[in-house]
C-alpha cells in the first residue's frame, strides 16, 4: 500500500497548509515595525569654525512642539535638551551641552513648533558649551592633533522632564502635541574640512575615510 493513500483529506490539508507557512513565513519571523520617524535633525557648518547651524525639521503627517528647554530668554543660549557628541579616532564618546542662562523669574520655554514639513534651526556656539569649559580637551580639539566626528541628539522626552517645574503648564508650552521620541543626526567633521585644524589633520595624513560614526 503506497503511503499517501494512508493521508486522509483532512491529514493532506494541513500538510499543504503548513508547507505554505514555510513558504510565506506566516508572519513567524516577521520583525516588529520600527517607529515612524516623525522629527529629524542635523548640523551644519558655518563660515565660522566655533559655530554650528542645528535644524529640526518635522517630516511626519502631524503637528509637533519639541520642548528643546527653557529659561529668561528665547535664545539659543537655552537650549539645553539637545546632546552635542564628539567622537574620536578610537570610538571614544563625549557629551557635551549648552550651558544656559541662570533665571530669576519670567520663565519661558524654548520649544520648536513644528507643522508637518515645517523647520526650525538655531545656531549653536561652541564657546557657550560645557566644551570650551573643558580648556585641555578644547586646545587638543583645537590644535588638530586629533581627529573628531560631531553627532547632535534631540531628546524630546528630556525636555519635557527637565523643564516640567517651569511657570506655566507644559501643556500649554507649545501649540501642538509635545513631540517625546529621540533623533540624531548624521555625524560630521568637527573641527570643520575648512578650517586650519582639518588642514593640519589631513596634512599628517588623515582623512574621512580614517573615521567611522557609530549607530545611535
């Protein structure tokens, strides 16, 4: 008796069935959906080496305020949720941040409210960063005897945690939802290709492809 006359229909059925499941994975090995990216961010050189163009710009369906901090003013002196990372030659990584200004009342939030396709930039200088606090790893920076990769990281959640005890409602900080995800940008050369510090790099024989930027 041959074997395939012992398979009863039912038995047939559910052999075909599970050999279309190998075939189109029934989903088994199917990875979760990553999360839609909603806000995106990079940095820019400017003409001046110690300053750096930050842009945000909402490539999502929806209106979004990002909390980016708080203080007296509206400068870019207070914005202090966004993360500047340097990182070297070895991998290593160090944060720095935007120092702010010390507030004695009338505070205010800093947030970028952002419609769907809209942008919001500032300048970031380098010389009102816990950076240039730190003189020994600035004049190693600055003497191009190193070579850096700069990352900008916005954190919307941080912002909002950091600055929940300002005067007024965080609800009412901005006029849109607060945005709570995460984006980094792509990194860039730090000291810029066009200033003395890249020239002086690249005479010792580096270049971009001796660098390579970590996945955030």
């Amino acid at each position: 008796m041959h074997i395939t006359n012992r398979l009863f229909p039912g038995h047939l059925f559910l052999l075909l069935g599970l050999v279309f499941c190998w075939i189109s994975d029934c989903g088994w090995s199917q990875q979760p959906p990553k999360p839609t990216t909603e806000i995106t961010i990079s940095v820019t050189p400017t003409k001046d080496p110690n300053v750096f163009m930050i842009a945000l710009q909402n490539v999502g369906q929806h209106g979004l305020s990002v909390v980016l901090g708080g203080g007296c003013t509206e400068s870019h002196s207070d914005v202090t949720a966004v993360t500047y990372r340097l990182i070297n030659e070895g991998l290593v990584q160090i944060d720095f941040r935007e120092l702010g200004r010390p507030c004695a009342g009338n505070y205010s939030f800093t947030v970028a409210d952002l419609v769907p396709g809209g942008s919001y930039s500032y300048d970031m200088h380098v010389d009102d960063t816990t950076l240039a606090m730190d003189e020994g790893l600035m004049h190693a920076v600055n003497a191009g005897k190193a070579f850096y990769l700069l990352r900008v990281i916005v954190d919307g959640e941080k912002g909002i945690e950091e600055n929940h005890w300002g005067k007024g409602s965080m609800k009412e900080a901005g006029k849109f939802p607060l945005w709570r995800g995460k984006a980094a940008s792509v990194c860039i050369p730090f000291p810029s290709p066009g200033s003395p510090d890249w020239h002086g790099y690249a005479a010792r024989g580096g270049s971009l492809r001796n660098a390579s930027c970590p996945a955030e």
